[in-house]
DNA sequence: TAGGTTAGCTAAACCGGTTCAGGCGGTGTC
DNA sequence: GACACCGCCTGAACCGGTTTAGCTAACCTA
C-alpha cells in the first residue's frame, strides 16, 4: 500500500507544472488550459493526492464543516427522536460533499452561548443549524455578532439575518382539533409544550385557534416543557380535576404516550372514556396501545433542506426561505367518539 | 470590539522574543524561563491572542476532535436513547479541553466503512468511539490499518489493540430472570436482540445462563434487530402461539414497550397475566402503565469514561482498560406473582 | 583556566495548501 | 507595425502555528 504521503507539489512536479497550477485545476478555476487540467488530474490519479483538508483549513479560512448545538437536558433529549433523524438527514447531504458534522450537546443556557462561542471562535464550523427557536432568540444577534451563518429551523419572531427552513405544524393540530370536534367531543384539553419555544407556543396559539373554529369553549391548557415526566404530570392534573376533558391534545408524542400510561393507571379507558392525541409519530406511538392519532413529522427531510440551505448560504452568501409540505394528521385508534356519562 | 485578528506573531512583538518561544510558553515545555514565560502570557492575554486552531491542525498533525459514527437506521436510533446520553457524556468532558465531537450517522455498513475511512483520509479526528460492538467486528483492523486510535465500548470477542470501556450487562439479565424465578414464573421467554451484536448475543446468553441456574427449562428465545417495530411482532408470536410464557425478558426497553402495546391489545393483563422485563431504563419506561421493571443503564457515566480513556490513549499512546459498575435490576410494576390458569 | 554542559533563546524551515502579482507569447485593432 | 489585450502559467507570499538546528552566555568541573 502507498502510504507515503503525497502533496501537492508531488502532484505539480509530476504533471511538470506550478503547485499554484495544480491548486486552480483541482478547484476547477478558469487560467488552465483543458489539457493541462488534464494532465494535473491524471497525475494527481496517478499519484493517489488527497488534499490535505488541514492545510486548505489553514489557507482558505473554511473549516468544512457544519456545527448543531443541541441544548436540551440529556434525559428530555433522549426520548425525543427528532434530533437523531435530524442529523441523518443532515449527513445524507453532507456526505456526499466531504463535509463533516460538529455536534455539541449542552444543558444550559450558559454553555449554549459558549459553545457557540467557541465553534466560532476555532472556526471550527463554517455555519451552524439554530433548532428549538425561542422566542426573541439570544442565539440569532450572538450569531450574527459571531459572523457565523446559519439557517433556523422555522421563522424566528422577530428579525433575523438569517434563512429559514419551515414545516408550518399548526394545520396538523388544527387538523386534530377538528378532527375530534367532529367525532363529537366539546372539553378538549391541551397538554402543551415549553412556552419559551417557538414551536411549543405556536402550537398552542393553534390549537386555540381551532377551538374557536370549531365553536367550541376555550379549553384548558397545561403549559410543560416537552418532558416525558411533565406530559405525565399536567395528563394526572387534567384527568383527576373534577370535571375532566373527554380529549386531550398534546403538543409532542413522548407526552402523548405518557398521558396514555396515567390514563390507564387511572383507570380511564383510552379510548371509550378519553381521546388523545399527540405529535410527531414518534416510532413509539405506532406500537402502543391504542396506537397513537397523532401528526406527521419529517425530521429527515427537514435535516436535508437545512443542510441544502446552509450550503448555499455559505457558498453563494445567500440562501431563499424554504417551506415544506405540512405536518398532517395521522389517525390510527387513540381517539373516537366520547362516552356520554 | 476587537476584531483585528491577532497572532502569534503579534504576541511575539509585544513579549519582545521570538514566536517560536511563543509556541513554547503556550504549550508550557521546558526551555522558558518562568519570568519570560509570564511576559508572554501577560501579552497574549493583554492582546486577547487565541491561537489558532487550524494553524494548530496543520502543523502539529491533529485535530483535536473525536470522533463517533453511529451506524443504525434513523427509525431504530430515533428510538434509543442510549446515543443522546452518550454524546452528552462524551461531551462533558471534551467541552472542558476545548475539543470538539464529529458525528457521522449512517445507515449501511458500507457507508460505515467509508465514513471512517473518510475521516481518517482527511485527519478529521484524533480518535474515535466505537460503538455497538459486533462478532469479529471488521472495524477492528480497520481502524487499525487506518491508524486511528480507538475506544471500544465493552470488550471485542476477537483480539484487539484497543482499550475498552465496559459495563457488563449480564448481571442485570441474570438478576432478572432470578427475580422472575422468584415470583414463581417458569416459562420465561426472552425476545432477544441483534443477534450480530455483542450486547445482543451477551444478553441472550446470560438470560439462558440464568435460566440454567434457576433450575428452569431452556426459556423460548427470539431474536430481533432492537426495533420497536420487531419487539412489537415478537411479542405477537410469544403471545398468540398455544402455550405462551408467563413472562418476558426483553433486550431493551424499546421492544419491552412495544411488547407492553401487543399484550394490551390481545387483552393480556400485565403484570397479572404476563410479567415482563426491560433493559436500559429508558425515561419511557418509569411513565409507561405498568411501570417497566427494567435494568438501569448509565450510559452518561460511559460516555464520559469512554472520552476520558481515549484521550488518553491519544495523548500518552496508551490506556488501561476500565470496568464501569455493573448494571442493575430496577423493580417497578411489570413483574408479578404469575397466576395460575 | 581551559573545556564541556546547560538553560534560554532566535532564526528559519516546515506543515500543505491558496492566492495574487506579474511574465510571456499570441491574437486583434487601428 | 505598434499597442493593447487576453489566456495560460510561474514564483512567491501567505495562512498561523510547531519544531529543530544552532547560537550565546553562564555555570560546572578538573
């Protein structure tokens, strides 16, 4: 095997040119003439050159590659399968183009700005994926100052630099509250998510909104912070009040198929006696039982789009908004119509 | 602000000597006088100098990254919080030392090869994790040819120059089974997990160990892949056949979840009718009805001594193995006294 | 007191690419 | 035929560190 390392002057010396030649011929650059360029990639082949990625690091002020920082405690983290299909679809992008994923896992606030802070300041990255929006982001001015670019998954609440890459979720809730509207429940509770995110409290204004569509009075709402332990909690406060909701829609799954576990040790029948659903199709909610109505999410082909963006904003310094197809309902056999007592 | 970019070179300046000595202060070697040494340190920080990471990269021949690919369907890893933990308990201590993780998430063995071959060809990471450890694993001599120091997570079944990180898993199996020996159970089954997989064959064995030592008959086994989706058929098959066990031992919690799901649905009562067990704990599993007895897992705490094992294989060419406290049996609601038809 | 160490430091090479100013020959224009 | 222009290419500077050879002065030993 060749293990001897071979650079770019090897390459430049063997094809009987400059190293400076050699460099514009393999960034296809125009100044070199088709048979020279030839002849630059036949004894580049010939020789077996990989560019030595540190040394264009160095050079060119690129780092190749892109960087997610995820605050989220590592136990809420963990039960939530966004992320993990995320990446995937993230790398299906970046693999085909030699680009490499920095990931970073925090749980405070405090180490999120720093981490940030160090991608940029390493140059370590050559952009980074906001997710989890919140409202009135820190992230999104530190960024800009950082003049790191960056793509956010949704459109922030206020200004931002920066492209968004949207899957609107409020027509899958609207879609749920109507849906059990329509099989003929009036109190429809909702267990919703971490109000400081963007996407816990949209969903929230959604399904308010829906209630009202729907004629029906506004329903109670719990405010959680997406956990699986606090789904648990607000499904025991809703379902041992006095007079409890026949429905409750929840703003994730994890909280969803906890809800169904209280359910159930209550003694509440999922779902003659209570209706629910949830969001996302964790691969869980298929598998439970009654399996889980719930709202489609994409995380794979939000991962690919983000990525696509991101890229183009590095590479050309500009990048559209992207709108993908939205998250619809999916029913399956954890709601129908309520039981009249 | 300071955005001027300052270098070594400027601290050289300002310190009066040479950026060579510069490099030596920085990286504390010996040859400095402990009052020149001051002087440097005293202008980098009054210039705010922070060394650059790609210089660094490229003449010192590192990276100063690890590195972790993760070869396993979106679908199945969305699933599994043992990824998630790890990654946070990996990150814990490389935030410290100002290293950075690269993730790689693949979904063929093919693309597994390639992705280390990848970032071996660009020294994209000083080191890499190695993760769900298969039979006369080909990653092994791989990553030896490669060169690539490693870290494997449980101990190889072939020969390996690598140091391992282990937390032995059969003491959780074996405590399972013998409390389900206990309750009385003697038709136990145990739906097994991927059989190409070390901690699936490991636990699979220590389950028909355990069953041996109970004094019970070989218990009914099935193998899955250790998807939600194969956990929940393996069920299926167990349940519905002419004599079905009265307990079930799963690989993971995922599929003791999913399991939970097909007995509900068949009208089996569980704990009453069947008792099941999990593995890994999972945040699931504590909020699920019943409650999953299950085995705890820390995958935090491996991440974290993973991390700490392979930097030090990088940094002094060696590493002991380290044996991490065993897992052990959690009692919660799943599991009861049998009852007798 | 001469010769050998050693600590402390400098200068320059080096890592392996990118980029830019400029040279050179050939064509087009008037 | 002089001049400008253009395509192709070279040489050298540059990115910002690390590392090594070698210099100097002080200190040690016989």
């Amino acid at each position: 095997m060749n293990t001897v390392k071979v650079t770019i002057s090897d390459v430049a010396k063997r094809a009987g040119v400059s190293k400076g030649l050699v460099s514009f011929a393999l960034n296809d650059r125009p100044g070199v003439s088709a048979g020279t360029r030839q002849r630059i990639l036949n004894a580049a082949t010939e020789l077996g050159w990989k560019p030595s990625l540190r040394a264009r690091s160095l050079s060119s002020q690129r780092s190749f590659a892109l960087g997610l920082v995820v605050a989220r405690d590592p136990q809420v983290l963990g039960s939530d399968p966004f992320f993990p299909s995320f990446i995937a679809g993230v790398e299906s992008i970046l693999s085909t183009r030699g680009l490499a994923l920095v990931l970073s896992v925090v749980s405070t606030a405090d180490a999120e700005i720093k981490s940030y802070q160090q991608l940029a300041e390493d140059g370590r990255v050559d952009g980074v994926f906001l997710t989890d929006l919140r409202h009135d982001d820190p992230r999104i001015p530190l960024l800009t100052e950082l003049g790191l670019p960056a793509v956010t998954l949704g459109r922030p609440d206020g200004p931002s630099p920066f492209p968004a890459v949207t899957i609107d979720d409020t027509p899958g809730i609207r879609e749920s509250v109507a849906y059990l509207a329509g099989l003929g429940h009036r109190r429809i509770a909702h267990v919703a998510g971490n109000p400081a995110m963007l996407h816990g409290s949209r969903r929230r204004e959604a399904f308010e909104d829906a209630m009202r569509a729907a004629g029906l009075p506004a329903g109670q709402t719990i405010e959680t912070d997406f956990s699986v332990g606090a789904g648990s909690e607000a499904t025991r406060q809703l379902l041992t009040q006095d007079r409890p909701p026949s429905a409750i829609v929840y703003g994730n799954d994890p909280m969803a198929v906890a809800g169904l576990g209280v359910a159930q040790e209550l003694g509440v029948r999922v779902p003659d006696e209570l209706s629910i659903t949830g969001f996302d199709d964790i691969d869980f909610s298929r598998y439970v039982y009654p399996p889980l109505t719930t709202v489609s999410a994409t995380p794979v082909v939000w991962g690919r789009a983000a990525a696509v963006a991101l890229l183009a904003l590095i590479d050309d310094g500009a990048a559209d908004d992207v709108d993908l197809p939205a998250a619809r309902l999916i029913i399956r056999g954890s709601a129908a119509t309520p039981a009249h007592p």
